[in-house]
C-alpha cells in the first residue's frame, strides 16, 4: 500500500511501469504514466489525504454484436476499450465521499442517506449515490473516500462514460471496503442499478458490462435478472485490423432524436403485443413470419422490417461471437457487414425523419465503404440516429482511411481504439 506522496515517488521512479504497461500497454505507457502523475498530484493537491492511495480504470465499451437488441431481451456482443475513466483515490475516514473530475465542480455525496433524490437525476451525484446503495444492498458497509478523476471517454460516442464512471465508483468502493470480494459481473449490476433507479435511465445492462468484465463479452439478456455472460477468449490485436470509432458530427443530443429511439423501442413492442407479448424476445420467430402479413396491416411496414431486424441481429449477435472464438475473423467482419445493412434498411436507424436533410451517418458510412474498397468492415455505432460509426480496417489502410474520413468530417473525428482485455480494475495499489 502507498500513501499519496509514496504513490507519486513510485510513479516517477518507473517501479510502476509493469502495471500501467499491463492495462495500457508498453505502446501507451507515456501517456498512462503522465495521466497516473497528473490525477495522483490532483489528488495530493486538493485533499492531502493521509491514508492509503490506489489508481483506478474505469474503461468505456463499444457495441460489437446486436444493434438495439438489448431492449427486447436478446443477445448482444460489446468490448471493452482503452479510452477510459482514471481516478487516484484515498479512503478520507469520513461519511462523504468526494469526487472532483477534471474539468467540473467538486461533488460531495452525504453516505448517511443513500435513498435516490429526484433533484440529482441526471447527475454524477447520483451515481455514485446509486453504486454506494447497491454496494450497501449487498451487505457492505461503504466509507468514505476521495477521488480525482480524468476521462478520455468520448461524451455521446456510443463508448458509455456514464457505465464508465459507474464501473470506476464500484472498483474504488470494492477496494477500500469490500475487500474485493465482488466480481466484475456484479459490479456491472451495481452500476446498472444506479443508473436505472438513481440517476434515471432505463439502460439495460450491456454497458455497464462491457466496461466491467473486459475483453470482448457475449451477453444473453433472456433472464434480465440474471443475464448469461460468456467472456469470449479472441485477441483482436492478431487481426490484422484496426477499431476505428468515427465521430460524424451530427448531434446526438438532439430533441427529436429521444423520440426515434422510443419509436424503435415502441414499435418493436406493437409487434409483440399482437401475440399478447410485451417483447419480440418472447415471440417465436417462426409465429412472427407467418403473421407479417397481418403484421403489416396492424403495426405498418416499419415495424415489421425492424422486428425482423431484431430477429437477424439477434442471432447475428450470438454468429459474431462463435466466429471469434473460433478465430474467424473473416467471418465476424461478413456478420458485422450484414448487421450494418439491416440497421441501415431494416431496423433505419442511421439518420431522423424529422430531420432529412441531415444524414451524416449514411454520408460517413457511404465514404468510409468507398475507402475500405470491399474489405474490413463498416456499420453504425451504438443507438444510431446521430453520433458515431465503426470500422474494422485493415492496418495497411488506416492511415488512408483515417486522414480521408478527417477530410470529410474534420480533424481529430477518426479515433483508433484497442479493444483491451482489462476491464474496470485497480491499476496500482
């Protein structure tokens, strides 16, 4: 165990290079090192704190497999990545916890009072409220802490901050106080909680699981109390392919584009309810394609076409995770073509009726399959709508694809990640 000070000294003097190498890689040890000093300092600086110090990750996710499948219970397949949440934290033997990310006010959370507040819906206050009563939930009894943060999560990538922060707040609560005793798995339950109940989303559970477990994950959301989560053993540095996460400029927090998302949600759901179901999940595929015709009178034709989105992605999902552990990266990258057709035509998530005129995403995807000339593969990112694409390029045109794409969207849009095999951790301790 390190004091803060010790911690700083240990950090300068390389002895902490082999575990910072480990979750960043040696390629990105610089830049770790430097972010590890820089919070580690933050943290000296703001709060002087006197007891034990430790480093924490909290990465965010990319959506791999099962494009909007996750709302009607069914397979998806997500990874986690190298942007992520870092944090320096000490215990400060009060009943607060203390948290100041870089760039926002200090937060201060009164732990004698985890019941959710309406007035700290949407904030990061009530996620760290949300994970410390889950925790509690559990049986632990949480103390406080100090943490200083910084993030290089992209903010309405698709990548998940806030399943980032979550993760982060749980591993430095687990540390401190539960003696680690929870495992990746529940931690993602945490943050789901704290989400869903404390800060007021609806999310599933994909998110938070992709940023906990790491490494690339197959989730079968059948059961939603207790999803089936597969690890799945493929290392994509081997590919011969690079992740590229491509930022189309549209805006994604755009009004009109909650009701496109509920819309997909709500539609899908009409389909369901004609066989006196709730989701497509519990509706045989078989049933569905025998009633289209009915289906296409009752519910209309777009609804139909992103039910049968749900169906092929779903299983497309579960493809795209068989074809990695058998190291068919071929064949992962013809389902990852395919899914990006079916959101593009089936499931029509890659641009707004209400905005037309606006299609970034179709742009991007358009120009992006001109530059990857029939290999690798491209498809919308995350909800869709707005916001970001994916590419898997192959590394001999990377550097093509990327100054092009920037060319068209502007500097800084195309963002190479790795997909890494730590999930949330304890850095260094």
């Amino acid at each position: 165990m390190y004091s803060c000070n010790q911690l700083l000294q240990t950090l300068e003097s390389g002895q902490c290079d082999a575990p910072l190498s480990a979750v960043y890689t040696a390629e990105g040890l610089v830049r770790a090192k430097a972010r590890a000093l820089h919070v580690t300092q933050a943290l000296a600086d703001a709060f002087s704190p006197k007891g034990a110090a430790a480093l924490f990750s909290g990465p965010g996710r990319t959506e791999l497999g099962g494009n909007h499948t996750d709302h009607q219970r069914g397979h998806v397949l997500c990874a986690s990545v190298d942007m992520d949440m870092l944090a320096c934290a000490a215990p400060n033997g009060l009943n607060v916890i203390r948290v100041q990310s870089e760039g926002y006010p200090t937060l201060e959370v009164d732990l004698s009072d985890l019941s959710p507040r309406p007035e700290e819906a949407n904030s990061s206050a009530a996620l760290v409220r949300g994970v410390a009563a889950g925790v509690t939930q559990r049986g632990y009894a949480v103390g406080g802490f100090d943490a200083c943060a910084v993030s290089n999560v992209l903010s309405g990538s698709g990548l998940s901050s806030s399943a980032a922060y979550e993760i982060l707040m749980g591993n430095i609560i687990n540390h401190f106080f539960c003696e680690g005793k929870l495992d990746a798995v529940e931690l993602a339950k945490i943050g789901q909680y704290a989400e869903n109940v404390h800060f007021g989303k609806l999310s599933g559970l994909m998110d938070q699981m992709g940023s906990s477990v790491g490494g690339a994950v197959a989730i079968d959301f059948g059961d939603p109390a207790d999803p089936v989560v597969r690890p799945i053993s493929y290392d994509f540095a081997q590919s011969g392919h690079a992740l590229c996460i491509v930022d189309t400029g549209s805006d994604h927090s755009a009004k009109h584009l909650t009701e496109d998302y509920s819309n997909i949600t709500r539609e899908m759901r009409s389909v369901a309810v004609h066989f006196s179901r709730q989701l497509l999940r519990e509706v045989p595929e078989a049933d569905f394609r025998a009633a289209i015709p009915a289906l296409r009178r009752e519910c209309g034709d777009r609804a139909v076409l992103r039910a049968l989105h749900f169906y092929d992605d779903d299983r497309r999902a579960v493809q795209e995770a068989d074809a990695l552990e058998r190291g068919d990266f071929p064949g992962f990258l013809a389902l990852v073509n395919a899914s990006g057709v079916s959101s593009s035509l089936h499931l029509q998530n890659t641009w707004s009726t209400a905005d037309p005129r606006q299609q970034a995403i179709p742009v991007a995807l358009a120009f992006g399959r001109e530059l990857l000339e029939g290999t690798g593969a491209i498809r919308v990112h995350g909800g869709g709508f707005a916001g970001t694409i994916q590419a898997f390029v192959p590394l001999e045109k990377l550097d093509t694809f990327r100054d092009r794409m920037e060319a068209l969207l502007g500097p800084g849009m195309c963002h190479v990640l790795r997909v890494r095999p730590q999930g949330g951790c304890v850095v260094v301790s």
